[in-house]
C-alpha cells in the first residue's frame, strides 16, 4: 500500500469531519477523517468527471431505494 501525504480542505479547520485527499502514482485516494482506515481510490479523469457531473447538479434529486 502506497504511503499517502494526505490533505484537507483549509476550509475545515479543526473539524473531525471532513475528507481527506491524496495523490500518488496517478491515484486519487480518499478517506474521511473520522473512519481514516476506509480508503476510496480512483483515478483524477473519473474524479474531474464526478466533480463536473455533481456540480452540473446531477445528483441534485437522488431518492433512496
């Protein structure tokens, strides 16, 4: 398992709850701060693409099943 530098958001100041990023050998990785064991990978193009999709507001209406 690569060895992460992770970051936050400067806009989530001492807070536990927030997500935490990191980039190395052209992935993405991601944890939140406060369950940091569970880590989501992926690659920068299909995150631009979920950023760019969540932001034209695709998933503004999501039901639950």
């Amino acid at each position: 398992m690569p060895t992460y530098q992770w970051r936050k958001s400067s806009y989530s100041a001492d807070a536990s709850n927030c997500v935490n990023v990191a980039a190395a050998n052209g992935v993405i990785a991601m944890r939140e701060s406060d369950e940091p064991e569970a880590i989501l990978t992926t690659t920068p193009a299909a995150l631009r693409a979920f950023i760019r999709t969540a932001k034209a507001g695709a998933f503004d209406r999501i039901q639950e099943g």
